[in-house]
C-alpha cells in the first residue's frame, strides 16, 4: 500500500526531500546481503509504498504534496531533487505563496489555512488518487514557525475530514529548547493539542537529540541543519522501508501505518511516539565497525528503559521494577521509562535467529496491557543504508513527559502575564483557544504519568 506524504513549511520540505533522498540511495545500494529476489521484493515494495514512475522516462516520482508560504525552499527543494537524478518530485503537486506565516501559528492556521484550503487538498487527491491502494499520509511539520505549524494543524484537519478511514501519522520536529523563535512555546502547545484531535499518532523528533547524535555519534564539527535533517530522515527510512511482520505471511507488510498503528497506539488518549535508531557512526568509521546483535539489543533495551535517545551515555544503573510492585508504586524507580508498546525493527545479516526476549518483559509495560499484545517484531535480511546490522525502537512511553510538562509550563508563564496574546487575538485566535490546547495538554501529561 502506498504513503502520500505532505511536506509543509520550510522545515518540512527539507527533511521530506532527505527522507526521499535516503529511500532512494537505499534501493539503489549494493549493499543488500541478501538473495538477488529478496532484493527485488524490497525494492519492489519501496517504490509502491514512496513513488509512482513517470511514463517514459522511467523517473521514480515522490508520493508527496510541497506546501509553503513561501517559494524559496520549494523551488530549491524541487531542484536538488531533479538533479540527484534518480528521482525527483512531481511539478504539478507544490503550492506556494510569495508571503510567510511570520513564524504566528495564528496566521497559518486560521488565514492561510482556509484561504488556500481548497487548492492543497486538490493536490492532495489528485496524489490520494495515484495510489493503487492508500495506505493513509504522513505529515512533516516543525512545531516552532507559522506555516509549518499553523497551517500544518490546519491540514491535519482537512485530511481527517476528507480521509475518515485513512492512517495520519504526524512527524513532528520538537524545536531547540534554547529557541528559535521568541513565541514557538506558544506554537508548540497549540500545534500538538490540535494535532492530538485529529492524528492518529505523533512521531516525534527532538532537535537538541539530534544534534547532540550528529555532535557524538557522527562526529561532525560543524553541524549544519542539512546533517540534522539526514539523521532523521536516516532514523525514519529505517522504520518505513519494508520490513517481514511478525503476523505476515513471506511478503512485505502490506499497510506499514497500519501495521504501526495497530501495534503501538491501543488507545487514542496515547498517541506520542519516540524513535531510537542504533547503531548510528561516521560512514567513514562503518569499514572498521563490528557489531553483535545481542550487544545492539542489549543497548536498544536499556536506551528505552533509562530514556537515553542514543547510545552514548546511557545511565546502566536504571532498572525495571521489581516484579508484582503497582504501576503507582513507591518502589517504582525515579527515572524508568515506562512503556505502553514497543516495536523493534530489525535489518540486516542473521536477523531471524536474534533472541528478542528481553524486550517482552512484563516489568517494562504499563499493568493494564498484555505484554504479548504490548511488543512486537518486524525483521528483514536486508540491510539498510549501509549497516550490516541495525535495530530501530518505535516506542509509545513516557519519553515526552518531562520535556512536555517544561514546554507547557513555559507556554502558560507567557500566557498568564499575557505577553504576545495580541499577536494571535488579531488572527482570530482568542484566549479560550489557549485554554483549550493547555487544557488537553495537561490531560496528555496527566495520562503518561500514571502509567
């Protein structure tokens, strides 16, 4: 089944064409350690999942929609990928306006959003239309601006509206806690709150995280917002590319946002999902790398329980409690993360004889689920970009919970001294609207803690 992606705002547009970029130079790898017709399924069933191929030229087209107010990242976008030439996206499926949102999440939403409400949904069935089978969309939006945001949650709506049976999942960029932008708590708070009403699922990236991984991990000294954008597109192509699910027959899962969405959200008051991706080095330090996969899922078990997002600087003394202790329990540990589900994506060599016990451990999940309905497994002996071996976690825990109650508690400071209100009062967006998006949030944060 196929995927319409929807890239809004400048933050969007760049991480969608790096996500793209690595599908791509993905199935073109020689890298596959696999049989030559495993390689051709995958491959197969990336292109259904991300592309629809021009007539003639024989071109691998992006299933996806550009939307921004502003033409510059657009026109650049679509011409980095034309030049890449092994794919490029459809000319016909962008819209752009010659004037920003000015980073106000109530200009986006509640000017540009119904005002060129009509045009971005027509491109968004005319994409809907191209599949042989929608699978449902995935959104890229930052939480910070005005466009991507705003008009983001705004486009969330419309797809809910005109798509009542498709999959949404958001993929959300979680802005650097030093700011960017004077009011993007503000932003932050009313974007999740109004895509907890309409998503199916938040996935969510954390700029600090993703720095601190292209910093330690990657070891680049001068971090760009080109290397953060490949991390993530690297960590989200490591989930979407076709993988065997566990209930599957010899083919590829069928419907990937299904599959996840069945597996990881059993309940709509939880819908905030975290990512982790091991191992993640230098490229150039990949030829002098080995590794085990009990010792990758040693890591991968641990960085969900102590909520460490890379593989460095894990805190090892973090443990589950003791079995049988309630999930209110005193003797539960101070900084262990617990899960409500749990997916673990395995690529690469021997991935069907590693042992994944450990992560069906009772202790790890909240009491009111089944751990065996709680967990499960997707493995393909194809390797990704490059890795022998690598381990994806998509979780749905408590990862969120402390950054969350600080975005909150930040946003509501602003508010009770009632600092920018006016900025958003003029677009028609009134105080009541504020209390709104708090008032969900805090039942958000209310419901993670008491797993």
């Amino acid at each position: 089944m196929s995927i319409v992606t929807v890239q809004l705002g400048q933050c969007g547009n760049q991480i969608g064409h790096e996500v793209f970029q690595s599908l791509c130079s993905d199935i073109h790898g020689t890298h596959g350690l696999c049989s030559r017709e495993e390689n051709q399924s995958y491959q197969d069933a990336c292109k259904e999942r991300f592309f629809w191929e021009e007539e003639g030229s024989g071109v691998p087209v992006a299933r996806a929609v550009l939307v921004d107010m502003e033409p510059k990242v657009i026109s650049q976008t679509l011409s980095m990928a034309a030049r890449s030439g092994c794919w490029k996206y459809n000319h016909q499926s962008h819209f752009c306006q010659k004037q920003g949102s000015g980073n106000n999440w109530a200009n986006g939403y509640s000017v540009h959003g119904p005002r060129h409400k009509e045009s971005i949904m027509d491109l968004v069935q005319k994409e809907a239309e191209r599949c042989d089978r929608l699978g449902g969309f995935v959104t890229t939006m930052s939480m910070a601006g005005g466009t991507g945001s705003g008009l983001g949650a705004f486009v969330t709506q419309c797809l809910r509206d005109a798509f009542p049976a498709s999959f949404i999942l958001n993929h959300v960029i979680w802005p650097y806690g030093t700011g960017e932008v004077i009011v993007q708590n503000y932003n932050s708070v009313l974007t999740l709150s109004h895509l907890y009403r309409s998503a199916d699922a938040l996935l969510v990236h954390q700029n600090d995280v993703i720095h601190k991984i292209c910093a330690q991990l990657m070891n680049i000294r001068h971090i760009s917002f080109r290397d953060v954008n490949q991390v993530i597109a690297h960590q989200l192509g490591s989930v979407f590319q076709p993988a065997h699910s566990a209930q599957g027959g010899p083919g590829y899962s069928r419907n990937p946002l299904g599959d996840l969405m069945e597996t990881l959200v059993p309940h709509p008051e939880f819908k905030m999902l975290g990512l982790r991706n091991i191992p993640q080095i230098a490229e150039s330090s990949l030829p002098y790398s080995t590794f085990s996969w009990p010792g990758l899922i040693k890591h991968l078990r641990q960085m969900l329980i102590a909520n460490a997002q890379m593989e460095e600087g894990i805190d090892w003394q973090v443990r589950p409690p003791p079995a049988g202790s309630s999930s209110h329990s005193t003797k539960r540990p101070l900084h262990f993360n617990t899960s409500i589900a749990n997916l673990v994506i395995l690529r690469g060599k021997d991935v069907h004889s590693v042992d994944l016990g450990s992560f069906q451990d009772p202790s790890l999940y909240t009491s009111w689920l089944n751990p065996r309905d709680a967990w499960s497994a997707w493995r393909t002996p194809r390797a990704f970009n490059k890795y022998e071996k690598s381990a994806s976690l998509v979780s749905n825990s408590q990862f969120l919970l402390r950054p969350l109650d600080s975005l909150v508690g930040k946003a509501w400071n602003m508010f009770a001294s009632k600092a920018y209100i006016h900025q958003y009062t003029k677009f028609g967006i009134e105080e009541e609207d504020f209390l709104d998006s708090f008032t969900t949030l805090e039942q958000v944060i209310s419901s993670y803690t008491t797993l």
